[in-house]
C-alpha cells in the first residue's frame, strides 16, 4: 500500500531497475510494471486531497528513461574516479532518478530530494551506497546551480545552496 511519496519513488525505482533489466519499449513497460500503481496514487491523491503524485510517478519514469544517456554524462563528469558501468546499477538508477527530479520538478524543494534519494539507497541498496550517492548528488547539485539548470518555484526555492548531507 502506497502512503507518501517515498513509496511512489520506490515503485518507480523498482520498474526502472527491472526496464533495465528487460530493454524494452517503455509504454510497454510502463502498462506492466506500474498500471496498477498508478491506479494507487490516484486513490491516495483523491483520499488525501492531494495533486502531482501521478505527474510524479509518470514523469520519473518516462523522463528517466529519455534521458538516461544525458544523465549518465552528468554522472561521468562527477564520479570521475568510477566507470560508469562499474557502478551498482541500483545506485544509477537512484541517481538518475534524482537528476531528473532536481530538473523537472520545481515544485520538490532541492534538499527535499537529495533527503528522499539517501534514504532509498538506505533502504534499498549497499551499506556504502547512500554516501557515494550523496557526494556525487551533492556535486551535480552544484554544478546545476551554477550552470542556472535547477529551476525552482516559489515552494521548491526555499534554498538556495544546498550544503551536502552528512549521513
């Protein structure tokens, strides 16, 4: 049962990881990985009064996948030290995930994502994962803010510069 939407990006990293896994068509994907989950976030939108769960749901995953080369090239430039195909692949999609949240959603505060992603790796991934996704989400945060490429409304700009999470 979906309760917030930690559980809508769980979801989404779970179809991600197995769309990996099937290299298919993504509507395909979509309609057989999350169908019944978005049905779920519509119930929860209704139930709770809330809106942008579905945009969520829908947008992280199409969008990740759309971009997922551009993505890896910020990922190239930050983790420098790592093969890209070396990293856990979990941990990419997370990161992916988390790139395309901070571009596409001026509505999520910056340091509301970067909390959310540590805490699936916590969850999700190895012991390690959550500090290495920190420092190389923490880098690209960064340097999007100095490229001008996170854009924020009124309720997702409550900071400006994001200091690094210490986990």
């Amino acid at each position: 049962m979906l309760e917030n939407r930690r559980d809508v990006r769980a979801k989404v990293m779970q179809a991600l990881f197995a769309f990996k896994s099937m290299e298919g068509e993504p509507r395909v994907a979509y309609n057989l990985l999350l169908a019944e989950t978005e049905k779920e976030v519509e119930v929860l939108e209704k139930n709770k009064g809330i809106s942008g769960d579905v945009k969520l749901l829908k947008t992280l995953f199409f969008e990740t996948i759309r971009n997922a080369e551009m993505y890896d090239s910020y990922l190239r430039e930050k983790a420098a030290n790592w093969d890209i195909e070396r990293i856990a692949r979990l941990d990419r999609v997370l990161m992916q995930m988390a790139i395309c949240e901070l571009l596409n959603f001026e509505e999520i505060p910056v340091k509301v994502t970067l909390n959310e992603y540590m805490e699936l790796a916590k969850e999700y991934s190895t012991p390690d994962s959550s500090k290495f996704i920190n420092g190389v989400l923490d880098a690209l945060i960064q340097l999007f803010i100095s490229k001008g490429l996170i854009r924020k409304n009124e309720r997702g700009s409550q900071e400006d510069k994001v200091p690094p999470v210490i986990s």
